[in-house]
C-alpha cells in the first residue's frame, strides 16, 4: 500500500483524495490545506490525518508520495519540497503559469529518479485512451489530422478567469496536452485565433479570449485542430476524432444517461451531456491513481510527466504569441 | 418501354403514376378511376390519356400492363379481367379481404404465365431489403429471431377503419409479409393479442384492435414478433431487427432530415420521422416500378407475387383466430 | 453505518461483499459460504471476519442485515431464519424455484415489519429507471406497449441449465420483473413461445427452451413483449422501450467504450456490448445496496420486495404453463 | 416551362441535363460539348437536340437559360456570351481560377438584370440547410463557432489535380462557400495550413497540398473552421457543425443504408458513406435546378450567385497566400 498525501483540499483535492482512500492499492496518509477548516473537514470525513504543514506532511514516515492540487502558484515550490524529501508526485496541471518558473523547476529536479506524474487526466480517459490505441494498433493507418473539441459547461467566476492565467494556459493546455497525446510526436508550428464572445467585457478587461482555435502542425505534416469555448449550454462538451490514411476513430461525447426520447416534435434525442469533468472523466480520475500507483509501486514509467507539463505551457505560450501577432509561431522559438 | 395503365387514381394511384411517367423504361398508357374527374385530373398534370373504363383500358394496344391502385372491393375482379385480357399485373395489397375470394381468384387465374406482382413495397426499401441480403450473405449466421416494429403515424379516418377489414388485414398484413420475407420460411403458428388503447370505443364498435402484438413461429423454430399501433405521435416507425447465431442486423427509422440539435436541456436531438408512406417508401416505390418492368421485360420472376398475397391474408386470418381464442393457431387450421 | 453480512460468496456474493465494504454508510460485517475456504479467501481480501455457521451470522450484533447470494434452494429457508433473527433481508432472485414453497414462505414471515429487499437489481439501472421516470413525468403520456430485449451473451454450464428450474424461472424471471416495473399495473394475461435454436440438444434434454418470446397484457390492454435468448454473440443485449400516446422512451445497449470506428468496408462502428451482468449492472448494483441501507436507516420501503419477487415467479409458471399448452394463460389460473 | 441548354456534358453536365429532363418544370433544350460525340450521346439519351456550337444554342429561341458545366478555363467567357445574349445562367463553381479574371468579368457583366447562379450545391443540402435554419430560428442562440469537415473519398486523376488550380482553389472553395453561408456574415482574416500526406509526391511537383486545416474569422470575431483531406477511405465525409450562445446544430454524414451491424467484434456498424457528390448531393442537385427555374419564372433572387462565387474565390486567394506565408491575411488585403 502507497501512503499518499493530499496536498491543497479544493473540489478537486477532495476528490483525489476521495478515489485515494478507495484505492485498492493506495492509502490516504492524510491531507494539508492552507486553510485549516478545509482540510480538516476533509480529514474527519475520511478518517485521516491533518497535516499542520506541508512541512508536517513531507516528515511524514506515512507518505511515500504526495498528489499536489493546492493553487497553481505554489505547484512549482511543493514540486521542488517533495523531490528534497524524496517523495514521488502526482502535480495537478499547470506546473506553473510562468515558463521561466517551469524551466527553472526542471533545473532544480534534474536528475532525480522519483516519479513525477502530470495530472493531464483525459490520456486516461478510456474513449480518448481507446482512440489513441485505435492508432497504435493500425486501425486507421497513417495519422493526418486530429480534431480536439473542447468546451466547458459554462464560465468559472470571474475572480478564477482573472487569475488563470488566460484561456490557452488554463484550458487549451489539456487539449495541448491531448493533441500531443494523440500525435505522437512533437508540434513544431502553432497558430491561434481567439474571440470574445461568450463575456466581452470580462475578456476585455483581461485581455482573455473566451472561443478559441488552435491549429498545431508537426515536423512530418500531421495537423491538429482544437476548437475551445467557455461555455456549451449543452454540456461538457470532449471529443476527439483522429482521422488517417486507413480510417478514422471517433472519442464521443458522454451523455448523463443512456435514453432516448421521443415525441411530436423530435426523436432519439439524448439526455444533457454529463457535467463537469469530476463527474466525466471520474473513472480516468481513478485510474490515474493506478497509474501512480503502479509507478511507485512497480517503477514503471510514469505515462506523463514533468516534461510533459513543460510541452505544453510551452504550447500555450506559442498560441499566446500567434494570437497576438496574427501568424503561425514555431515551437522553438519558445523554448 | 413498357405501357402500364393505372387503374384508380387515389393518393397511391396517383402516385404510381406519376413514378411510372418518370420511369427511365417505363410509359404510363393512361389512367382510369371510377371518378372520373379524378382521373381526368390526373390524366392532364401528367399528359396522358383518361380511360373511359377498365375495359378501355384492358381494350388498348398501349396497355402492356395495368397496376390495381383501385378500391380493395375491386381487386379480385380487376385481376381476373386483366389476366383475361393477357396484361401483367402489379396489384396493390390486399388481393381482397376475404380468403375465399382469393382462393377462388387463384383458381381462376391458375396456370397463367403473366407477370402477378402484389405491391408489398416494404420488400424494396433498401433498409430492410439490407437486413435480408445480410441474412442471405451469412453476416448474422442462423437466424433466430425477427422484431418488426411498424406503427402508423395517426388514425386513418373512422370510414376508413370501418371498412379496413380489421387491423391485422389492413395494417400488420404488410407485417406479415414482412415476416415471411425476412425469415425465408413458412410460417406454422400464429399468435395475436389485440388492445384498444388509441381510440376506444371506435375500436369497441368495429369489433377490432388499434394496439397489437402477433408473434410468429417457423416450423424449425425460428421466430418473429410484429408490433402494431395505429398511432405513434413520433411518425411512422418502421424497424426491422433480425437476430442470428452470428450477430444482428438492423433497419433503422427514417428522420426527416440528417440534422441533430443541441441544446440546454438534451443532445443529439434528431428531426421527426419521414411522414408518411409516400415519403418514407419514396425510393421502394420507385424500384417497385423497375422489379415489375424487369419481370415483364425480361422474364424475371416477379419478387413478390400473388401466392405472396394470398399467404399474408391467411396470417391475417390465423391472427384474427388466435386474438379471439386466446390461442396459438396453427396456419394449416386455416387453409 | 449498517452492518451486513453476506450469505454465499460466490461469483454475485463477492461482488455484493466488495460493494458494501466500499460503501460509506454500510458496512461488511462478515461473510459465510458452505464452502469455508471460498469465504475466507473473500474475508482475507477484504479484510472481515468469516462466520463458520449461518447460526454464527445472524447471532452476531454486528449483524443488521443480510444479503443472500448463496444457492437458490437456500433462499427460502435463509429468509425464514434470518426474519426469525431479526435481520433485514436483501435476496438474490428468485426466492425459490418453487411456487408453493414461495407462498409457504410468505405465510410463514407474514406480518415482519423487517425490509426484505428482493436483488432485482435492473430496476435500480439509471437508463430502465430512466424510463419509468419518464413514464412518471407524463413525457411519453399514456403507456401503450414495452419490448424488452434480453439476451444473455453466451449459454451457461451444463450444469447450471440443468438446475436453472428452465429459461423463464432462471432468466425471464429478470424481464417479468422489468416488465411490471415498467407497467406500473399487474399482469392478467401470459403467452409464451419458446424453440430451441441455440443448443437444441441440451434443451431437448433438459425439456427447456433457449430463445423464447413473451406477451404479458394488463386488465387496461397495455402490452409488454419479451424477446430472450441464450446466446448474443454480440454481447449482452440489454434494451427497455416504452411507448406511449405521446412519445417513446428508449434505454439503450452500453458498449464497452465511446469509440467510433471507421474504415474502409464501414462507419460509426462501436465497440461490442459490456459483458456480462457484473459489468453492465455496475451502478446499479452499488445503487441497489443504497437503497437496501436507505430502507433499513431510514425506514423508507423497500423498491422491490418480497411479492415482486412472488409475481414474477408467478409469470413464469403462467409462460411454462402457456409454451407448453399452446394459449394464453391467465394469471389467476396460477395463483 | 423553362427552356435549358446545358453546355458540357462531362459526368457533372450529363448528371444536370437529366435533371432538367426530370424537372416537372424545366425543359432540356439541347446539350452543346466541345466534343460532339460526348453531347450526342446525351442528347440521344435524352432525345433532345444536339447544338453545334455554343452561338448556336445561345441563338436558340428554345434556350431560356443555359447551364454551365464546361472546363473552367471557359466558364468565364461563357458567362458574358451568355448576358449578351439575354440567358439566364447557372454556372457551375468556380467562375475562373484567376481572380482578375473574375473581376474583369464582373464588370462586363455588371447591371445586367439576368439571373445568374453559382453551383454551390451544398447549400441545397436539407441537412447543411438545416443548420442554417436552425441559426435563422434562434435555435442555437447567437452563432460563435462553425466546423466543416469535408473530405473527399479519394484522389482525383493527377491530370486533374495538375489542373485544378490548387486545393484551396477547387475543393475546399465549396467549404468557403459553406462558411459564408452558415456564418451569415463576411469573413475579414484568414487563416490556412496545408500538409503533404496523401500523395506527397504529386503534390511537391504541383506545390499543392492534399490535406489542409483553415480558419475563417468575421468581424464581430465569429470563427469557422474548415478541415480537408483529399482521400478518406470511408467515403465522403461532409459534416457542417454550428456552436452558439444557445446549442449546437450539426448535419449528419449519410451512409449508403440505413442498416446497423452487429457481429462478435462491434455492434451498431454502419454502411459507408455514400460517395461521391452524385449520389450525396442528389437531392440537393435536383433542388438546385428548381431554385434556379424559380428565379428565372418567379423573379425571385438567386440563392447563391456571382459574387458569392467571387467571394470564395477571394477566400481561396487569401488562403493560399496564408498558407505561403504563415501568416493569418486579412481578407481586404486580397480585393
């Protein structure tokens, strides 16, 4: 059993920390949260421990690694405690806001051999996953084009929006992710188009976009094209279609339940998507444990790591930079 | 180019007409009606000749062929006279009402090489002529099990069911049909249950049923289940599902349009169902019209003839029994 | 939390046991099987006390509840000593394979006031309850006709067929139940066909049918129809409509995966169904220990109880009696 | 009934020629080919008259309108002989590669009162239409985002493709065209990517591409996003997709049949797609010649004409030089 503990108790925090105490193979060590009552709460609900300090819970003999889902600024910091006091990581997405803060974590951990897993948690979504093995196993031949959707069930409040850090380093940056996912190998241009039409004035005052495109290219052609919005009426809106030289595979929405209704003005209509992602990608969260799991336990690799953090803030820079300019950005001239 | 004649100028007549005037290989000789400004209407939209009476018609050098789109009453006799005047005939279903009358006209009629095709059009829609090919083709295997789900959009008008001969003649005799055809052999038991669930008390005074449910079994086993209603709010539901020892082909619903709607409060909302027969059939009518051209043409078999028609009828029958006994009938018990 | 022991630990009885113990306001307070070293193998991996005697279980305080998934020809008797013993009860289905020893059961716990739950755990899945709430909510008006579609993916042992009580104690059982549950008002009338299609041998051995088809009418004239068969090789065909005077409600079949495929020969191809009960009734099984625990803290009645169970093994002795005798049967012929 | 000519008769002109014939309101009035076997097939096909020359079939008092199906290369010359001599005109897509050449046209023709239609035929689909109504209706709220995919089900010939201007200027101009239709407001920047992965080869010798991503972008900052490929092995994928404020409409691909599959690899599998723009625009090619007689005999406007064809070219301009340069271009840039 892997003692693990939660870092930041949030919606997402508790969540993780709720698929940890189910675990087969895990162990809840305990939880910290900046705001004592939060975690406490946590902490009695689940029969665990509060940790005083994320010093406390790093001198723990209890935990053999931590999940960090605290605010993003201090992902960075906890990254670089934990490696210190060599415990394994499980990072909630982004490493950091700032590439310079990313790229100077990377020099501080350099060379370490704990795991260090990214929580981009839709690779371990079984439709996504499953189209991804559509591709490895041949089923659709060559790779040409990727086709990412991605829309959010409605907008976060607007002190969130402020401080995220812009559309393409707070949302995009899963689709980022996906698309490297289901390329398999690395974007070299970017070109980003955005809009504000969801909450004009919002994204004026943050210089933020609201609808967003994004067209990814890789050395050897491949094209990737996600479509973001801040807000379907209709759900939480996740598709991802890759289409090649022999097929194509299609991950499909989830709706809330399998009916369908018919009457005098319409037929097979299908219940609201499921919404949001804590409840649509809930097995992906649970199986993302598994992953960790099995890399502390059995040393496997971990199946996304820092670097992969690091790839794509790095794209979301890029389409930060083509937005603004109005024309395709490399890759490496980022970084 | 073939010369048919369309006896009886209805909305059915009306449109074999105009779907043999458009035939690439087919000519309509003319049209006859009882009502003759019916036909005479018909006769100018589509610049043909109005026949004074059907033995004009059966009279004429251009009549190669007549198709019986006339009143049900009429049918029996029309055959007779046609074969009697050497026309091949595609005659409307029913043959007649009562099975006795048909016996008799297949007496009459016996030994002639004239093309008799009955107008089953289901036979011809692409969808469940589909689910037969892959049956023939092996792709289900052994078939087991048949479902026809097939429900009218709305009630016919009160005269109309007054006269219909009961629900199972009307209505589930294109059931029937569909039946035999899918399952490739001769029924041996019939069992029926009949509700009165959509209008009751026209139901209760024409001592008939709107809402049933026929089960058929094959000698060796096979079986297929027909459900019946006589008014779906949703349109005109036509599926056929056939189950075998090696998978499952279906015929699905027809919407109106390949459009689906998203919106607050559902997914995927398709349009409503084509509406009614001449719409959702449009194509199996038209290739109707070919299957009849090729058997006179060229000699070919018509796909569905009068045995076919007699046969539904005895089902019809058989059900009537077996919803007023509360029994399976045995389809030797009647004829 | 509510302490429950298992009864049997076998395929369904484990899974019932690792449900508890994951449940937050339930726990497994031991597990008993006639097997001792099935039992402890159960108790080990999760962790609980084995009891060495039914006597033992129910003795224990830390006993409120049982669940009862050992054989069928327990159950009767299990139930008597555990409402003897002041336990609530969740039963496996059926109750026994035999109608009189049922009714002599009834009268013997006749007037506890404990919940006893019967395990028909299809109601409790989110899309056939689905249904039914729309039936509740008035969206498909008033309920015309239900098709149930029930096919299990591959035939059981030998051994298991031969001491099933046949395909509508052992099977059917679960539809005749959906069947009331969606009808919402009890059945007059049974008619039942069966053919042997899948192994004809064994069921000609065992006096028994492998695909059989099933029409329940209420006193109202509603219809349900059941399809079953032995044997899909496509998967665990599972599917509930209801059709109403203003619309249709339809659960759907679960694939394994939302992943489309497209190819060269095909389109909007899906992964085969889940298979089998364990997997497709995931939720439902955890949701039906819920509302075990909601009925027994709470004191809400149970959703399926005792009688349901009793009615639907009446249905099935109504279908055996109409499939061997050729007609309709009653359901006060039976009792 | 409105007389046509339609000069060419390639696949496309033969396909429109019948159509005419067909048109309960049109009348074919001859057929014109360069190559006069070509046009005397058709014509004697069709028994109609075969014009020697286009002077001929312009100075034909039979010839109300003419229908242009000839090579693009002529298109343009076409169009002034045929406002000089006083006929309708529906030109097949596009004007002319060049867009000086368009413009010089533009002007000759300018003030001319004759209709004159661009073959967009896509905008006669029911489903692409569909969407499109369902934007007019509200129905999906305030429009923010398009998704058209269209791929063609393989290469066209390599004389072809040499010829055919590039694939922004022959395919994907009807995706442009599509754009504009749904958006309902005229596209300022564009943004456009193009990869070699389907016949790199060919396309290095052409400096064309097979497989390109473009994205549109209005005024008020709508977006439309158009994904092509020059071969999708599962035939002809033409999906339009419209994310708004208030829902989502999106138009369906249409399989060969409406038949599902179900066998022990997949269930639900649907027929291929149907392939290529004759048999999937069918209807929508027969509602075109209509709309056309209705402009001509009614005075209505024509639904889709010069400037719209001026338009996409524009588009394809702007596209192409984005594609060279990297570089998102503001459409008021190209003319």
């Amino acid at each position: 059993m892997t003692g693990i503990a939660v870092l930041g108790t949030g919606r997402i925090g508790r969540m993780h920390a709720e698929n940890i105490a189910a675990h087969p193979r895990a162990r809840l060590a305990g939880v910290y949260d900046i705001h004592a009552p939060a975690a406490a709460e946590v902490a009695a609900q689940l029969g665990v421990p509060r940790f005083d300090s994320v010093e406390a819970a790093l001198a723990s003999a209890e935990v053999d690694a931590v999940l960090i889902a605290s605010s993003t600024a201090t992902h960075a910091d906890l990254i670089e405690q934990s490696v210190a006091a060599g415990k394994a990581i499980l990072c909630e997405k982004p490493i950091d806001l700032s590439l310079d803060r990313v790229n100077a974590c990377a020099t501080k951990i350099a060379g370490t051999s704990l795991p260090i897993m990214l929580g981009f948690v839709r690779r371990f979504d079984s439709g996504h996953a499953g189209v991804r093995k559509a591709i490895e196993s041949g089923q659709i031949g060559e790779l040409h084009q990727v086709t990412i959707t991605s829309r959010d069930p409605g907008m976060a409040p607007d002190a969130y929006i402020e401080a995220s850090g812009g559309i393409f380093r707070d949302m995009t940056i899963h689709d980022f992710d996906m698309a490297r996912f289901i390329l398999g190998e690395e974007v070299t241009e970017v070109t980003a188009t955005g809009s504000r039409l969801v909450d004009p004035s919002l994204m004026q005052r943050c210089d933020d976009y609201d609808t967003v495109t994004v067209v990814l290219k890789t050395e050897s052609g491949k094209q990737a094209i996600i479509t973001n919005s801040r807000r379907a009426v209709y759900g939480y809106d996740q598709r991802v279609e890759a289409f090649g030289s022999a097929g194509m595979a299609i991950s499909e929405n989830r709706a809330l339940d399998h009916v369908r209704l018919y009457g005098a003005e319409f037929t097979d209509r299908a219940t609201p998507l499921k919404n949001f992602f804590i409840d649509r990608y809930a097995d992906a969260f649970a199986d993302e444990i598994s992953a960790f799991v099995d890399a502390i336990e059995q040393g496997k690799p971990v199946p996304v790591g820092f670097e992969d953090g690091r790839q794509a803030l790095l794209l979301a820079e890029a389409a930060i930079l083509s937005a603004a300019k109005g024309r395709t950005v490399a890759t490496r001239e980022i970084g």
